[in-house]
C-alpha cells in the first residue's frame, strides 16, 4: 500500500491506493467530476452514470484490475482526490510498447493549489517506471485550458486531436449520384483498325528501337 503524507495548510492528507469497499466514494467524486465536466466543458456528459450499475461496474473493474492503479486523497475520513490509471498495449500501427493511461484525475476546489494534485502525479510516475511504461498517454477536453497547461507543464505533448461534430441538415441542392453508362466499342477496332492502346503499344516499340540507335544513353533532343 502507497501511504504518503501531504500537508495541506492545517490539513493532513494521505495518498494511497483506494480500496474495493470505498466504491461509493470514489463514484461519488467522479459524479462530481462529471458535473463541472457537464457545466464547462460537455453538456453531452452525463453525471449521474457514475453512480449507475455501469458507473459502479466500471469503477469496480479499475478498482479490482491487478494492473492498474487507483489513487485517492483522503483527509481524514473524506475523499478529496483521486487518480486512476491502467496498462495497455499500444496501438497496432504504432511501434509495440508498454504504454499507460491515466483515465481520471481530481482534486475538490477547496483542496487544490496545496500539492495534492502533484502528489499523485508523483506516485503515478513511480508506478510507472517500476511497471516498465514506455508511453503515457492522457485526455483533455479541448476548452480545458487549464488541465492542458498543466499537462503540458508536466511533459505532455500534443499528438492527436479528435473532432466532433452534429450530422447537418440535408442539402437542398440534389447531386445526380447515377453512374455513366459504358462507351460503345469504336466501329473501326472490329474492321481492323488498330485501337487507341495498340497505338500507344506500336508507338512506345517504335521508341525504344530509336532509343537503341542514338546510343547507350538514350537521350533524345
């Protein structure tokens, strides 16, 4: 178990690893978390899946998975923090390495600004050169400018952007999308008459018999 003490002003936090039983702890500061996201940032977020069966499911495989980590900052018998993390391969089209997510990361306002947050990176980052991580990768929302300034503060680079639009309202403009109706065969080819490609076959031949005559290098003014 990761004990670290942290002093907070007149509070004394502890960072460690969560444990199964606190699962309602943990779902409750991800339904906070999902708030400001919601208000801020995607009105499309849903807060309370957190603390649905989905939510609490999810929670417990992070809570449970031997290869991940799950962090939290507790100051006394409240939880004011948390980090989750988990180990994945990379992507197929990328060279192969050991990389690492971390999925979730929160401090409760009241609690931000007092190291708690630089806590946990700290242990996150020793969790991940003793798991051998190669790649860390992390998610921001885009109007985050915050959470992305701090990132990048930490070492994070840019590397993939993902865009999201809504379906646009039909055009009133309509495109024919039929397709073209074949060429008829030329009456010439079938009474022996060579055919554009056997032009461009007799033609080539006749070339490089010139090129043969002007010599080795075949260079033709």
């Amino acid at each position: 178990m990761l004990n670290t003490p942290q002093s907070g002003g007149k509070h004394f936090v502890i960072i460690r690893r969560a444990h199964q039983s606190e699962l309602e702890k943990v779902c409750e500061l991800n339904k906070y978390l999902n708030g400001l996201n919601h208000q801020k940032f995607d009105p499309t977020i849903m807060p309370e899946w957190s603390t649905s069966a989905e939510g609490r499911q999810y929670f417990t495989d992070r809570l449970t998975d031997p290869l991940g980590l799950f962090l939290v900052a507790v100051d006394v018998d409240r939880f004011v923090g948390y980090l989750n993390a988990n180990i994945f391969e990379g992507e197929n089209y990328r060279i192969p390495a050991k990389c690492a997510e971390l999925e979730n990361m929160m401090v409760i306002p009241e609690f931000q600004h007092k190291g708690i947050g630089s806590k946990l990176i700290e242990v996150f980052f020793n969790w991940c050169r003793d798991q051998g991580i190669v790649r860390i990768k992390v998610s921001v929302y885009c109007k985050n400018t915050d959470a992305i300034a701090y990132y990048k503060h930490l070492g994070f680079q840019d590397y993939y952007m993902t865009l999201e639009m809504p379906t646009p309202p039909a055009s009133d403009i309509t495109i024919s999308a039929e397709t073209p109706a074949p060429l008829p065969p030329r009456e010439d080819t079938a009474a022996g008459v060579p055919s554009p490609r056997e032009e461009a076959v007799a033609d080539a031949h006749s070339t490089a018999q010139g090129a043969d005559e002007a010599g080795q290098d075949g260079v033709f003014k």
